[in-house]
C-alpha cells in the first residue's frame, strides 16, 4: 500500500518541482477561499460597508429599514443591528435553490441575551424553517440550531448559550449524507444532532420555491430581533469539515480572506482501501505483456491505457488497466535510441513495460480533413420504432419550447444598459450571471444567439415556430448592430469622440479603469470606446486583463471578458450562417477588428502571462472564432489574431516551444478543464485554416489524455478534490480515486459539450471509432442526463458520490450561469453528428443510431433511420433514391457479443470488429434496407487508479442505482465473476434492472438520489 501510494505522490511532487508552479498557485484568486473551491459556496456578505455578495452569485442582500455600519477595533467596519423590528438583513430566495447540504458561518458579537433572537431564519414560515437562536428560545435555554419540517417536528443541536460582548466564530454544518447537525464555536465543536430531515427539501421545498431568508430576524410572530454586531456571513452548499472551519477560523484571525488551495492535502471523506490489494478483475489477472511503441524525436510517445492480460480460472476479463508516469517536459525523448518506462497495475505487483523506440525523424504527418457535417436542417429527429418520443425530442421540445417563449428584450437588457440606452416597456432583466453587477453579463446572449439559430434550422418542421426564431434572430442582430454603430463615434457633429480602440480614456470622472457596473458607477460614454465596440459592460474589463488585474469580484477586477466575447461573437456567426443575415457578420468582424487593434499592440510575454491567468484569461473559443472569420472572410489578419490566442505554455510548453501538448506532454493537469477545452477546439479549427500540424497535435494528444486519464463514466473531464475545485482536472492523471470526487460535484456539464464539440470535430479528420464512441457515451450520460424531468431545467455540475441528487436550475430561461448558456446550445443541435459524409460526397458515415431522417440534398437521397435504441439493440436504415456510395456504420467497442447486418432481409457476410467503422459499398436502389444488430451486453467500467469502484453499463447506457437516501459510503455489489450478467435481473426494452432488490436504471432517466459509482465485488 505505501509504495503505491508513494509512487503515485511522487509523481505529484515532481510535477510541482518541475513547473516550479502547482496547480493549487496557479487556481489563486477569489474563487479560492481559505482552500474551498468557490463552487462549494452560495454567498458571502462581508458587511464592511455594504450588503454585497462577494461570491460570483451576486445574491446581494437587503436591509429590512436600513443597514447600519459601525467601526470595529477587530475588524474595521462591521455591521451593527440595533434589535430594533424592522432593522435585518434579507438575502435572495434564490441562495437555496441548489445544494445538497449545508453550512452556514460568520462572526456575531452579542450584545444582549434575549430569548428568541436569531443569528439567521431560513425558511418558508414558522413551520417550516432553519434558523439559529445563540442564547436560546422560550422553550430550550442554550444555543440552539434547530430545523422544522412542520408541525412539532424539530431536530436540532444545543450548545451552552455565547458569551456576551466578545466576537465569536459561529459554524453550523448540515451534512445530509452523514445524517448529522453539528455546531462549531471557534472551530470547535460544541453541539451535535443526529435527528435531522433526509433532504432539505423537507425544509426549505423543491427548487424554484421561494423561501425567506433572514439575518437577525426571526420567522416567528412577536420574537425579539438581533441585538449584535455581524462580520463575513458565509452560505456554502457543501458540508464543511473540521479542517476547513479551522482553516477559515485561522485565516481570519491574521486577517487572510484569500489563501491558495492546498493541493498537497486531501480531505479523507472518501473510503480508503488497500491499494495493494487486487480488486475486481485484476485479483484474476496472472500476467500483462510488455508493450513496443514508437515515437518521434521530441514527441513523448503515446502509451496504450489499456493491455490485454491473461487471467486465470477461465475468466474472460477486460484489457488491463495500466498507469504509466506522466512526465511535465519531453526531456526523455531529445535523443533518438531506445528507453524503457515502467508501468503499474492497480492492487498488483504486476509492473508491465513500455519499450519506447524514439526515431530520428522531426516531423509528423497530421490528416487532412475528410469529412464535413450536414446542415442541422438536412437532419430531423423522429419517433421510435414503437412511435414513441424519444429522449432526444423529450429535451428538444423542452428547450425549443421555452426558447419561443423568450423575451430578446430581457437578453439585450445590459448592452441597452452598457450603452446608456433606454429600455423597451416592460423588459426585464436576466437574473443570475446576467444581473446588473455581474461581470460576465452578455454570455447568455451568445450562448441564446446560437440557440435560436440552430432552433430555425432545426425546426422546418413547424413553420410557425421557425417564423418565430426568425423574427428573434433579426431583432437581436439589429438591435446589436445599431449599438455597435455608436461605439467610437460622436453623439453629434463635432463632439468628441474616441475611434481608436488602443486609445479609450478612463471614464468619465474616475481615475482608472474599474469593472463597475453597478447603476451609480457603470460608465456608458460609448463614444470613447473604439469603433466596432459591442459587449454588455464597457471596454474597461478588456484593459484591465492586459494590464494584469485578476479574477474577483471587486471594481479593480475582471471575469472573463474575452470569454463572454467569444460567445456574443460565436452566436452572431452561428445567425449569420444559418439566415445569411450581413449585419450579423458586420457585427462581429467589427468587434474581431477592435479585439485585432488591442492584441496585436501586445507582446508574446503578456499575451502568454494574460491567458495563463485563471478564469480572468479565460477566454472560451476566441481563437476557434476568430479562425472561423478568417474561413469566412479570406481576411489575413482574422487568422493573426486568432494566434494571438495561442495559450503558448499549454499548446507548447513555453515561448520557445520546447514541449507542451504538441510534443504529447501533459501540461493541464490541475488546470479549469472548461477553461481549457474551449481553447483546444480552437487549436483544431486554426489546423484547418492555418495547415499547421502542430496546431493538430495540440487536439489530439489533449483528447487523447483527457478521455484516457481524465474521464468520469458519464463522459465528464473535472470534478478534482485535489486541487479542491470542481472545475478542474485532477492534480494527477489516472487518479480519479485519489484526487478527484469533489464534495460539491464533479462533471461540469458545459466541459462535456465542449468535449463533444472537440470529439465531432476530430472525427472528420481521423474517423477512428473511439471518437464516436466517446460521443455517444457523453451525449447519452451526461448531456441527455443534465435536463430535469419535466422543464429545461438543467445540471451545472453532475455529482457523482454515493447517494447523490442532480440539481437543476433556469427552468425558465431567466437567468443562466455558463452550463444553462451551453444547455439551449446542446439541445437545439441533438441531431448534429448523427450522419457525416466525405467531402466529395462518395461515401457516408452512420455515427449514432438515433431514429431521424436524413436529406442528403447533394446526392438527392433521403436515408431514414428507425429504431428505438437503446430500448433495443438494432437498427434499420432505409434508402430512398438511388445512386454508388460507401455506407460506413460504426461497430462500437462495446459491440462484444457480435454486429450483424442484413440488407433487403438477407444476411451478409462481414467482419465486423468492435470499435471499427464496417463499409458496406454496392450502388444502392431506391427502397434498399439495411439492419444493423449489435446485442448488448453489462460491463463495468472501473476508476482507473481504484479498479473496485465501478459504474455498471448495458452496452453504451449507463446504470444508476436508484438510492432511498443520501449516503457516505458506496453502495456495495457482488456480481458473478465469470458473467455480471447472472447477477442482474430486469427488462432490458425497459432498461430496467435490479441488483439484490437495488433498482437500477439509466442515467439519464434518473431524477432521485443515485449512485452511479458502486464498491463492485467479483465472486
């Protein structure tokens, strides 16, 4: 156990002394606060003078009558309520809308003991609700934390009442898994229930009702308000630990509110087992062969994950499971020879070989594009075989639903804002990451310019609803293009004006540039802005990044400017492309020009230091859109810029290109996978236009790594406890178990369309099979998986812990963070790469086995698919037209128990091998039919670096056990060693199936608590 652990740590270690930066540095920043990843919290009120929420949530409070804000020798301006009954604080409803625990901090100050009074009452009324009482209630004399779920059914935790007159660190942690209430006094426990609800929602209901959450209020009629004084109120939805509180508690005593994450440091929340202990199949495994590969000078060679073994007691197992070293830099490959790396084998001594042969020659071929898509207009989804609504148009009909109902108005709210400009009867606002102070106000814009562009294209089956995203789509663009028209322009003749975007002077009154977009500070003088200048907040933002400023929530810092650009830009092209609207495509060259003017003025040094900034430099797929420009327009200087974007340590290693991910190092570890990805899908449209190989080798060796070492059952990327952010990838390769299993969730949703975006794209210059395969399993897993039952409500992060909940959010399209903006992407373009054809239009590519029709318009053939997959396992493809192409139909690497094909009735006589694409090439007639039969089969597929704890498949869906309650450990399964399948029984056209009594069914069909990750014995 210890020199398995050892080894994996060692890597760690080397990584962190080898970049000279870790990964937990490089996070620094707001979204780190005292070691906790900013998604665990829910708000965070300083009350040094305000009642802002210094989270990214802008969940500002306010003052029931009015705040009063006195100085404090400890700690400077504080907030003071008098006990008076109308001087509180009220936070917004929408603080507990998503979470599954909670903890609940801040620092009080008593000045007087009455009965009653509340440090916070959270709740709907007085039967039902949260609150705590510091010196006790009538009925119970003490500090109480008490929870009501109606009636007189009250859990809570009691502790000796606080002292008077000093400041004291109060702490009250609801972990619903654990079943626990405890309270913390100073970081020290002082109180305890095990009485408590089994959810939340028993308390506070169901997302989207509207709970009153009070600060020193009480939701009882005739109690005493606070008498005291309150400093950095805090609200997280994770259950914090006795090391975290301890930690903030610390920190705030020497007067730290910010600290980098500890990234050498794992909470031990999670079972540990003997990591020398051979589990699931590897207790069956006798030996695993060396392996020889080859590779280029300077290229680190690309190991295979996977071996196949030799297993004893006539076990068929799986291939094995080899984690290999992951060096930072390709120093072992400088020269040409041979060298030799060692694996290892989880829970074994088995220490299989890798035999490198590094070969002289200094460049690589990379593939030219051979593929292009279909329109979404030449594919439609249909019904199932048994004329039934698939997954597929449940969720489209979701979003295209609410997607018509939409107001633009509330959308164009805050460029009309930005601009100064007077806002049409009755629109309102967004809410969310799009309010009045947010600083990455506008994504949502973009992200609902390329919906309601891919909704008209996708909807010629309604004439009505495709008017109507018509008449959205022109609204949006001229109302953009006129705002554009007066960037940097004089509001009359003569006045002055600022055309030069290099040039913008600081705002009207101020001193420097601020992110302030509040109403009393927000600047609007567009005319200072340059020309071509459109986003929803000023230009200041932009500056500030070159000029340093970081990621946060005060004026002096920024959000993601260029990722909300890359957005606003992308959603225009997507319209122009769709309708040919000119404006839109004027709109957006006129902005890529100003973004051309201030980039280029830049030297490589602040370029690479601007995009190595965490979140401040994230900047979504600039460098994919700017490149997309370039194909449009022909114009140079579109495909400078979009180099401009190059993240250079990333893609190369350093400015002199010396490693990097075109050199298949692995340098994203720890890093924002969502900020990340987006950036490689643009390393691949720069190949495209730029002919550039290395740009590639970027994309390919990424995805290589990332599904490989990297990837979570439903197709996922992130969700590390180590760093502890759910946003980013783990800290190691190959270690989910070790490092990743965040407590606040994992599998960012928007990461996840992102990689399915990268995966089609890579498909149509190397059409290997495990792309696809990849697809389906993120498309069905995870981004069918992310929608609520019965609205489009969807997930941000998927939590995949034992006896977890999926939390949906914006059934209403009314207020967005970045995975609700990719949402309305993802379903408005579910049919996308179903179907692929050659670029000459001689062959054809059937990807996904999803009921839809296709219009192959160039060759006059309609190609109909029906099947009711995965409720069965066939499909049927029927010709109409008539003409000589090549059928391509993926076997996936699932395929295990055989794929069968049959056309016109007859069977034919193919080797069709798993994870292969079988042509099928005859000139085909009208009326032709081919069926394709794949049997499923179960299969585990195991944590890499802890081979017991396994998700459970049939064929390509994944399994969840359906759980009562929320728990700590994982759900334990024993299954046949020699066949699974004799251990499970059920339905498979249902997809329903049961373990030992357990239900268990799909994942995306999966509403409740769920375990998706079981403790898998074989016997």
């Amino acid at each position: 156990m210890k020199s398995y652990r050892v080894f994996l740590r060692f890597i760690f270690i080397a990584t962190i002394l080898t970049k000279g930066i870790s990964p937990g540095q490089a996070q620094s920043g707001d979204q780190i606060l005292d070691g906790i990843g900013e998604t665990g919290m829910i708000a965070r009120y300083v009350f040094n003078g305000d009642l802002k929420d210094w989270s990214r949530n802008n969940l500002h409070a306010t003052a029931g009558q009015n705040a009063t804000f006195i100085n404090d020798k400890r700690f400077g301006k504080v907030l003071s309520l008098s006990g008076e009954k109308n001087d509180f604080v009220q936070i917004p409803a929408d603080a507990l809308t998503d979470m599954e625990s909670l903890s609940i901090s801040g620092w009080i100050y008593l000045r007087s003991e009455k009965k009653g009074q509340v440090f916070f009452d959270f709740g709907k009324d007085a039967h039902k609700h949260f609150f705590a009482a510091p010196s006790g209630t009538n009925v119970q004399d003490g500090f109480q934390s008490v929870m009501t779920t109606g009636g007189d059914n009250q859990k809570g935790a009691v502790a000796p009442a606080l002292a008077l007159n000093r400041w004291v660190y109060l702490t009250i942690v609801v972990d619903i898994p654990a079943k626990t209430m405890t309270t913390y006094v100073d970081a020290v426990p002082v109180g305890e229930s095990k009485q408590i609800p089994r959810e939340l929602t028993e308390v506070f209901g169901s997302s989207g009702d509207k709970n009153k959450l009070y600060i020193g209020k009480s939701l009882l009629a005739g109690s005493p308000a606070f008498d005291g004084m309150l400093h950095d109120f805090r609200i997280y939805r994770v259950p914090l630990s006795k090391n975290q509180l301890t930690a903030i508690y610390s920190n705030s005593q020497r007067g730290v509110s910010n600290r980098a994450v500890n990234v050498t440091k794992v909470e031990d929340n999670l079972p540990e087992f003997p990591l020398t202990r051979a589990q699931l199949y590897n207790a069956y495994l006798l030996a695993v062969p060396d392996v020889q590969v080859e590779t280029a000078l300077g290229d680190l060679p690309r190991l295979p994950s996977y071996v196949q073994g030799t297993y004893k007691e006539d076990i068929v197992g799986p291939k094995v499971r080899v984690l290999w070293p992951s060096p930072n830099d390709n120093s072992t490959v400088l020269e040409a020879g041979r060298y030799t790396i060692t694996g290892r084998v989880p829970g074994t001594d088995l220490q299989p070989k890798a035999i490198v042969t590094v070969k002289p020659s200094k460049t690589t071929a990379a593939p030219r594009l051979k593929l292009a898509t279909f329109g979404l207009n030449q594919v439609s989804l249909q019904a199932d075989a048994q004329n039934q609504e698939t997954k597929f148009i449940e969720n489209r009909n979701k979003f295209i639903k609410t997607l018509a109902a939409t107001d633009p108005n509330s959308f164009l709210y805050m460029f009309r804002d930005a601009f100064g400009q007077p806002q049409p009867q009755g629109a309102k606002p967004l809410g969310v990451w799009d309010s009045q102070d947010t600083k990455l106000r506008g994504h949502a814009t973009g992200h609902y310019l390329t919906a309601i562009a891919q909704a008209y294209a996708s909807t010629g089956y309604d004439k009505t609803l495709q008017a109507n995203f018509a008449e959205k789509m022109n609204y949006m663009v001229n109302t953009l293009y006129d705002l554009a028209q007066l960037s940097g322009k004089p509001q009359q003749a003569g006045a002055v004006a600022t055309a030069d975007p290099t040039a913008i002077p600081y705002g009207p009154g101020k001193s420097a540039y601020d992110s302030d977009l509040s109403r009393e500070g927000i600047r609007t003088d567009y005319w200072n802005w340059g020309v071509g200048y459109i986003s929803a907040y000023p230009p200041d933002q932009f500056i500030m990044l070159e000029k340093g400023a970081k990621y946060g929530g005060q004026k002096t810092q920024v959000w993601a400017p260029y990722y909300t650009l890359h957005k606003i830009l992308a959603g225009l092209i997507d319209i122009y492309e769709v309708s040919g609207n000119e404006k839109a495509l004027q709109v957006a060259t006129g902005m890529a020009d100003w973004v051309h003017a201030r980039l280029s003025q830049l030297s490589k040094e602040t370029l690479i230091q601007v995009w190595n900034t965490y979140i401040a430099g994230e900047f979504g797929g600039m460098n994919e859109t700017l490149a997309h420009l370039y194909r449009i327009t022909h114009k140079e200087h579109y495909l400078k810029t979009a180099q401009l974007f190059d993240n250079i340590d990333m893609f190369f290693g350093n400015a002199n290109h010396a490693h990097g991910l075109a050199k298949n190092v692995d340098t994203f570890r720890g890093l924002h996978a969502n900020q990340h990805i987006p950036q490689i899908v643009g390393s691949i449209e720069l190949y495209q236009v730029s002919n550039l190989p290395e740009y590639y080798r970027v994309a390919d060796n990424f995805w290589y790594k990332a599904v490989n070492d990297y990837m979570y059952s439903i197709g996922g990327v992130a969700g590390a406890r180590n760093p502890a952010n759910a946003e980013v990838f783990t800290a190691e390769p190959a270690t989910l178990y070790e490092n990743g299993f965040s407590e606040g969730g994992q599998n960012e949703t928007c990461a996840t369309y992102n990689m399915l975006k990268l995966t089609s794209n890579l498909f149509l210059f190397d059409q290997r099979t495990e792309y696809m395969d990849y697809y389906e399993r993120g498309l069905y897993n995870h981004i069918l998986a992310s929608v609520a039952e019965n609205t489009p409500a969807n997930t941000y992060h998927v939590p995949l812990r034992p006896g977890a909940i999926k939390q949906f959010g914006n059934p209403d399209m009314t207020g967005f963070t970045c995975c609700n903006g990719t949402a309305i992407e993802s379903s408005t373009k579910l049919q996308n790469s179903i179907y692929f054809k050659s670029r000459d239009d001689q062959a054809l590519y059937v990807n996904l086995f999803i009921p839809s029709t296709l219009e192959w318009t160039e060759r006059k053939v309609t190609v109909e698919q029906k099947t009711s997959f995965p409720k069965q396992d066939e499909t049927e493809l029927t010709i109409k037209g008539n003409g000589k192409f090549d059928l391509h139909v993926r076997v996936p690497g699932w395929a295990t128990k055989g794929f069968y094909v049959t056309v016109n009735g007859k069977d034919q006589n193919v080797r069709a091998q798993p994870g292969t694409y079988l042509k099928l090439s005859r000139n085909w007639k009208n009326g032709d039919r081919i069926k394709l039969k794949m049997p499923f089969q179960f299969h585990l597929d195991p944590v890499m670096d802890q081979q017991n704890i396994a998700s459970l498949f049939y064929g390509p869906i994944l399994l969840a056990a359906q759980e009562p309650e929320a728990r700590k450990d994982w759900r334990k399964v024993t299954l046949d060693a020699k066949d699974i399948s004799k251990s499970i029984t059920g339905d498979p056209q249902g997809l329903a199936f049961k373990i030992d009594g357990v239900d268990f069914k799909p994942f995306y069909d999966t509403y409740g608590r769920h375990s998706v990750y079981l403790d898998v014995t074989l016997k």
